[in-house]
C-alpha cells in the first residue's frame, strides 16, 4: 500500500508530498503506481516549468518520494499554485476512491 501525506500552507496550496510505499504489484508493472507517479512527476514538472515556485525533490530511497514547495505569495501566483493543488488533489482522491486497498491519503493543513 501507498501511504501518501499532503500537507497544505494557509492558504490551502499545497506545501509538501511524502509517499512511502508500493501500490502491491511487480515492480513496473503495477497500473496504480505508474498512475500516481505520473501524477506526482507531472505536478512537480508543471511547478518547476513555470519558475514561479521551488521544488525540492528527495528520492533517494525506492518507495519513497517527497518533495516540498515553495512560492512567490503574489496573488497571482497564488491561484496558479491553488490550482495546482486542487488538480493534485482530485487526482489522488480518484486514485483512493477507485483503489482502496492500494493507497491511503492523509490530509494535512498547517
């Protein structure tokens, strides 16, 4: 099982990912682990490409991931990085929806 922590800043956007785990499958096979790596890469890339927030990723361990961010607090920014978390969200409540026994979610404000 994937247990994944998202922990949200005041402002409700995201602030750090940590993942520590395997979905069950042989590795590289299993479909709910390349779907929530595809997510989580595709996030963290779609933040970086738009340099208008830091990623700091650690995954140095296999099954483990973690990142925290870091941005620019104009308003502007805000809502960019809002939807960003929101998207990162509904992606991972899907995934915990349709795969329980294969990921847990826990949800974290700051």
């Amino acid at each position: 099982m994937i247990s994944i922590t998202i922990t949200l800043d005041d402002n409700q956007i995201l602030k750090e990912v940590n993942a520590v785990g395997h979905a069950g499958g042989k590795a590289g096979t299993d479909i709910v682990c390349a779907a929530f790596t595809s997510l989580i890469r595709s996030i963290g890339a779609t933040i970086q490409e738009k340099e208008i927030a830091s990623v700091k990723a650690h995954t140095k361990e296999r099954g483990k991931l973690s990142f925290s961010v870091s941005y620019n607090k104009t308003k502007e920014v805000k809502a960019y990085m809002k939807g960003i978390t929101d998207v990162l969200l509904m992606g991972i409540q899907l995934l915990c929806a349709e795969y329980p026994d294969k990921l847990v979610n826990i949800l974290k404000n700051r």
